[in-house]
C-alpha cells in the first residue's frame, strides 16, 4: 500500500522513473496493473518531465491492447 501511493511520486525524479520502469519491465501482467492503477490519476502531470519515459515504457511493454489504450491514452487525449 505504501509502495504504491509512492510510485506517483517516485516517477517525477530521474531515479524514480527508472526504478518503476524496472517494475513494469519485470513485473507480471497482475504488477502493470496494478502499477498503471496507481498511476493513472497523475498521467497529465507525468507527460510534462521524466515521468514521461514511464509512459513510453508501459506503452511499449504491455502485451494487453485494451489495456493501455484504456488507462493511458485516453487520459492523455481527454
């Protein structure tokens, strides 16, 4: 639970955005999730400083197409 309210904080500094980049690039399907829960609140803000590499990452290493295009880039548009 910690962890979590965490990571939106972590990924707006140049080690935090690589350290959750580690999570999702050696997380579960159940971890992105999760991850992407957490974060999805915050999305607008992370486009805008090293927040926004984390977005590429998920982006690039979800396997699940709904999912991205759901949590991520419909909160970028809208």
């Amino acid at each position: 639970m910690y962890v979590q309210m965490g990571l939106a904080e972590m990924v707006h500094t140049q080690d935090g955005s690589r350290v959750v980049r580690e999570f999702l690039a050696y997380g579960t399907a159940k971890d992105w999730k999760q991850i992407l829960k957490v974060l999805k609140p915050h999305i607008e803000r992370m486009c805008f400083d090293e927040a926004q590499n984390v977005l590429f990452t998920a982006l690039g290493i979800t396997d699940d197409t709904k999912l991205p295009s759901k949590s991520l880039v419909s909160e970028i548009v809208d």
